[in-house]
C-alpha cells in the first residue's frame, strides 16, 4: 500500500432534483510520484467506461441477464461471442451498438463487411 485516496461524488437527476452523495476510499499500491491525485481520479473514471461500453451494452442490447444459456460452458461461450461482436463492431467504426446490430441483420453485406469479407 503506497496512497490511500478518497472520492467525494455528488449525483442529482436530470430534472435538478433529488441530490445524492457517496463517499468512495480506494488503496493504490502506486506511490504519489507515480500516481497523482489527478491520475488516480482518471483511473477512477476509467473504469466506469468499461461498465458503459461493455457491460451495458451486453445488459441492454444483447438482453444478457434474461438468457436461459446455463449450462456448462455455454454461459462463457455466449458472453465471449458478445464481446467479439461488441468489439467487431466498435472495430468498424460503430457508434451505436444496437443499430449496428439491426442494419447488420437487415444487410447481410454489411455484416460481411464488419468481418472483414468482402463481398462482389
């Protein structure tokens, strides 16, 4: 253990209303010279992307939590195959993973094409 930090949040919603607070403490073993407190904010915020851009998206696009794919490997195969089209599609430039996924299930060439085939 190098640092012990704390992160002070304060969250309201979209109407201004209703404001929360939450205190976070966190242990680095990165000492100040290479950790800053700007930097171990960064990383900080850093991690909720991963949440955002990945977990998220497998929540609510791929609808994740309601599969019935329980048994043996078959949950890691699911997971797995959603993170390479997550990623695949990221790859292509996609922005929006769901409308991704509609336009490549309504345009099989497309689809081709985010796999790197192409199609004459």
């Amino acid at each position: 253990m190098a640092q012990v930090f704390r992160i002070e949040r304060q969250r309201t919603n979209l109407q201004g209303e209703k404001e929360e607070r939450e205190v976070a403490f966190g242990i680095t073993s990165l000492s100040p010279k290479k950790a800053t407190p700007g930097q171990l904010l960064a990383f900080n915020r850093n991690h909720w992307s991963i949440e955002n851009k990945v977990h998220y998206v497998r929540d609510v696009t791929f609808d994740e939590d309601r599969s019935r794919v329980r048994k043996k490997a078959g949950p890691q195969v699911m997971a797995s195959l959603r993170n390479l089209t997550i990623s695949m599609l990221r790859m292509a430039g996609a922005n929006n993973i769901a409308k991704s996924l509609r336009a490549c299930s309504w345009n099989r060439d497309l689809a081709l094409r985010c796999l790197g085939i192409v199609v004459l």
